[in-house]
C-alpha cells in the first residue's frame, strides 16, 4: 500500500499538476485514495492516515472516534463538524470530512468555518461559512440540515466559543447521538481562555464538562427540592480522553435503586 500511494504521490500527481485545476487535481487525489481503501473503510486509523488529518499521529482520537461511532458507521446519519482547517487557504483542510465521509458510507457530512472553504465540498460534503458563537447562523444551518446524529467541535478550541457553541447545539443533537469536543488541552492554556490554577473553573471546557457529571446521578440526590436541569435530563455518559470529550445525548431518566421494588 505504501508503495502505490508512493506512486500515486511521486508519478501520477506530478504529471497532471500543471494541466488540472484544483477541483479536478484533489478529484484526483480522492480517487486514489479510495483505491487505497478498498475494503479497509471498518479501519479509522488507516482512513486518517491515508486522508492525512490530524486525528491520527498529532492526536490520538482515532480508537476512541471508532469505539463510540461504530454503530453509526453503515446508517444514513447526518454529521457536523465544526471546523474546516487550513486556516485562510481555501484548498487547504478538509482531510477529516473525507475520512468521515469514506468511515460512514452512508452518511451525509456537513462543516462550517470562519473562512469559505466551498472548494472542498462535494458529494455527500456541504460546508458552510460563518462563526460557532453566531446564534442565527447555527440556527439557521440546523434547519437546514435537519436532524443531526454527531456533532464534532474541531473549532476555534477557544473556551468560551467551546461552551457556547455546546449549549446552543447539543439541545438540537438528536436523542441517541454524540456530541464530542476536541483538543480539551486549552482549558488549561490562558490564551485562550483557560486556567491552570483553578481546574474547576466552570469558564473552562474541562472545569464545565467535570461539573456534568454529577448530574447523571440526579435520581439519587436526596434534596427533594432539587429540579433536575436540561443536562442532567438528556445526558447519560460523558467520556473523557486525552485532549477529547464525548457526550452521549438521551433519556437519563433511570430510577434510583432505593426506589425499586425487591
């Protein structure tokens, strides 16, 4: 495989360059990257190696994205990441809507960004442009999209857009599917936004995300005065990784075991 993709990089690419555009030289690169996939599309390691994002060899995220998505992966589900990448090039990024569309085969994939990066849409790949703390922008993309199954936020990675951005959309995410938030490492960086000394800093992503948890026990508070709130009503795991977060979104309604009859 190394050797054909060698191939594909050093013989084939060279030689349509100068002739192709940009669409038509990624259509390329696309395709021969699905001949390296044939068969292997189970494997996310492998797509995010071949489709060169970050998810795998800078990050780590790759096994976990696996074990939580598998039972989305042959269903027709609609998936938002936020978050292009490449910054301001308009050719530059979209690695991981091309994993994603490659893992989930029926999946229609959707992204947004900051800067426009319509050059990378394509079947079952629509992007958007705009800010994840644009309340009518966000809400005018749902409705567009419809349901949503899997939100990821690859972002701004800023605090306060992490947070905003979780409590305006994970209200729309769909009962029985993933919120999942990434390089959870800048609670902890104060440019942008984090803070080191006071880990529990509800300001902060990890801070936030800790003070959830409790909720998933609500049923068992004895404060009979204690009016469970949205999260600890739709939450029924949080799953925290290396820089990663999953929120899987549902009924968190199970009874406490003092309730139940012998």
């Amino acid at each position: 495989m190394k050797k054909v993709d060698q191939f594909l990089r050093d013989k084939v690419l060279p030689s349509f360059k100068d002739k192709l555009s940009n669409k038509e030289l990624r259509r390329v690169k696309n395709f021969g990257k699905w001949l390296l996939t044939l068969n292997k599309t189970s494997d996310l390691t492998l797509l995010a190696q071949i489709y060169g994002t970050d998810k795998w060899g800078e990050h780590w995220y790759t096994p976990h994205y696996e074990f939580h998505f598998q039972k989305f992966r042959k269903k027709k589900i609609n998936l938002l990441e936020i978050g292009v990448g490449g910054y301001n090039k308009p050719y530059s990024g979209g690695s991981s809507l091309r994993m994603w569309k490659r893992y989930f085969s029926k999946a229609n994939i959707f992204s947004f960004d900051i800067y426009d990066k319509s050059a990378h849409q394509e079947s079952r790949i629509k992007i958007f442009q705009g800010s994840q703390i644009d309340p009518e922008f966000l809400d005018a993309i749902c409705s567009e999209i419809g349901d949503l199954d899997i939100i990821i936020d690859d972002g701004s990675h800023l605090n306060e857009h992490v947070l905003f951005t979780f409590h305006h959309l994970f209200p729309k995410l769909k009962s029985g599917g993933i919120y999942v938030v990434e390089d959870t490492q800048t609670s902890y960086w104060e440019h942008y936004g984090g803070q080191v000394e006071e880990k529990n800093n509800l300001e902060t992503i990890m801070g936030y995300f800790k003070s959830l948890v409790d909720g998933l026990n609500h049923m068992e508070f004895k404060n009979k005065d204690y009016e469970p709130n949205f999260y600890d009503l739709n939450i029924t795991s949080i799953h925290f990784y290396h820089n990663l977060i999953f929120i899987h979104k549902g009924d968190n309604n199970e009874s406490s075991n003092l309730n139940r009859k012998p």
